[in-house]
C-alpha cells in the first residue's frame, strides 16, 4: 500500500527557524497559487508543516535543522520583519521594501551561531514498517493509501518530542494548510 509523509512543528512559547533543507512539500505554493514549489530563500521563517511531494513519496530521511528566532515585534525593531502598514501595500516601491527587509531578514539569521542550531532527523522507513500491518481509524481514501504524519513539538530550551499519527490519505485538497 502506498505511503504518504508529512510533519507539522508546533511550540508554546520563543519562534524558531528552519534551514531550507525540506523536501519538497505539497503545501507550498508561491505568489501566483502554483503547487508544489521549492521555496526559494536559504531559512523557512513563516512555514511550519510539510506535505512531502509527490503523494506516496517516502524520503530515506528528513533533516529538520532548526534554532531559535526573533517575535514579530523583536524582528520589527531589528529591520527584520515587514512592518504592518507595509505587508498589505500595494505598488512596486511597497515590494521593493517589503524583498529589501526580506533580504535583510536572511542575512541576520546567517549571523546566528552555529552551537544555536539543533537538528532532527526523520526516517519515515521505520514509521512505514511500523505501520505496515496497521489500519488507521476513521475515514479516509482507502485507495490512496496511509499517511504517516510527524507531531513534532519544540520546547523553548530546543529540546523537542516526537509523536507520530497514522491517516488515510484526505481527499486532494487544493490548498493544504
């Protein structure tokens, strides 16, 4: 039976980075609603899930490289984040800003330690043998297979857990988050 994989990184508390080493993931699009896309910046600071792409799918591993972040409003003060008047401002020059601050952005996550950066490693191999011979709960398209989807939670000191859930793969969603 065919598999799917997927992850969602979720914490209470501080905001946390990602290096953009994903696999490719269903759930992103760009600017003109195109799916899947790889994202094109070396730090995801927005994104948080992942749908592996193509559906059935399964990586020998994922690496999720991740350190601590600045708030929205820590990230305003330091010229980091677009500030409110600006996100939704129409225009070429209001773009301008808003890629120069995006810019800006990456290049001061580039200046975090190394020592800051933590890592997780996902072998979805072993979660599709764990749940060859499992039937998942509820209702689902039985005909597109499982999906294996990753609860991960970060802590605020970086420690982090891992729980993982077994589906049937939904029916095609256009957008996934």
């Amino acid at each position: 039976m065919k598999n799917s994989i997927s992850f969602a990184i979720h914490y209470d508390s501080g905001k946390f980075i990602y290096k953009n080493n994903w696999p490719l993931c269903g759930n992103f699009y760009d600017s003109d609603g195109n799916m899947p896309v790889k994202r094109k910046t070396k730090y995801l600071t927005t994104d948080s899930s992942c749908k592996v792409s193509p559906e059935g799918y399964v990586p020998e591993q994922i690496i999720i490289e991740y350190a601590p972040w600045l708030t929205y409003e820590e990230q305003i003060k330091k010229g980091y984040g677009v500030p409110e008047e600006l996100r939704y401002a129409d225009g070429e020059e209001a773009e301008t800003k808003r890629l120069a601050i995006k810019a800006t952005q990456q290049e001061g996550i580039t200046k975090i330690p190394a020592t800051a950066w933590k890592q997780i490693v996902l072998i979805p191999p072993k979660e599709v043998e764990k749940y060859k011979y499992q039937v998942p709960e509820g209702k689902g398209n039985r005909s597109r297979g499982k999906e294996i989807h990753y609860l991960i939670s970060l802590n605020p000191d970086g420690s982090y857990s891992i729980e993982t859930k077994l589906y049937w793969v939904q029916k095609y969603r256009k957008n996934w988050n």
